[in-house]
C-alpha cells in the first residue's frame, strides 16, 4: 500500500465506487502476493526436497564411504599383521640358516685344516722316503763302484794274463 488513500465524499461517506475498486485493487495485489508467496513456497518445498534427496544420497555415499573406509583399514590392518609374521618369519628363517650356514663354515673350516694338516704330514712323509731312497740309491751307487773297483783289477789282471797266455800260445806256436 503506498500510504494514505483518499477517496471522493459522497452524501453518505465516501464514495462507493472509489472504495470499491480500492478494494478491487488491493485485493488483486493480495492475490498477486499470495500468488507469489505460493510459487515461492513451492519453490523451497521443491528446493527442500531435492536438499533432502542430496542429503539422503549424500548420507548413503557417506555411509557406504564410511564402511569402505572401515574395510579398507581392516585390511591394511591385516596386511600389516600379515607383513609383520612374514617379516618375523623371514628373520627367524634367516637367523637359523645364518646359524646353520655358519655350522657348514665351520665344519668346512675344520675340514681344510685337517687337510693342511693331512698334506703336511704327506709332504713330510714323501719328503723322508724321497731322503731313505736318496741314500739307498747314493749306498747301491757305492756299493756298484765298490763292486766295480773290485772287479775292475781283476779284469785288467785277467786281461793282463789272457794277453800273457797269448802270448805264450803264439811263442809256442812259432816254437813247433
């Protein structure tokens, strides 16, 4: 309403006609108002159930999000127990084959001093019979040179006398 309306007099009061069409008017203007009020209501129930329907679709999302979420950290959790046994696992494993692989070195250890020891002792052994067949070889060289002197005399003096008796044997056949 845009203030004080003024009306034309008429014998009883104001004048019909004028208060009528303001009425008429002011009615119109009500209905144009309420009309609007209306489409504006229908407008937010329309907005409300749409937010409504975004919200419902959203708390579903968040819900389902939710228990992904809670899925997915149970199964992290359990990858990490699952990891750590394994991890565990694979240092026990490699601690005894350390222990066992340290057990073979050993043993292997002992077993190459034995044969150092073993070729030592060989080395040894062969070098003293190389020594005993040294000197056999050395005694059976003097004995055959000892042997040899022995005979050596003997076969000049048998020379010496077989020359002799031939010798005599062409004297005496020069004698017959």
């Amino acid at each position: 309403m845009s203030g004080e309306k003024k009306f034309g007099s008429s014998a009883f009061g104001f004048n019909k006609s004028d208060v009528n069409a303001y009425i008429e008017k002011i009615l119109y203007e009500f209905d144009l108002r309420l009309k609007e009020k209306d489409d504006e209501i229908s407008n937010l129930k329309l907005q409300i159930r749409e937010m409504k329907t975004r919200y419902e679709s959203t708390s579903q999302n968040n819900l389902s999000l939710t228990k992904e979420k809670e899925r997915i950290a149970s199964a992290l959790i359990t990858a990490q127990e699952t990891a750590d046994a394994i991890m565990e696992e694979a240092k026990e494993r490699a601690a005894e084959e350390k222990k066992r692989l340290e057990a073979t070195l050993e043993s292997e250890r002992e077993k190459i001093i034995d044969i150092k020891r073993d070729v030592k002792a060989m080395k040894v052994y062969i070098v003293d019979m190389l020594n005993k067949y040294q000197r056999l070889l050395n005694d059976a060289e003097s004995v055959v040179e000892s042997k040899e002197a022995e005979y050596t005399p003997n076969i000049e003096e048998a020379e010496n006398t077989e020359d002799a008796e031939n010798t005599e044997t062409d004297n005496q056949g020069t004698y017959y």
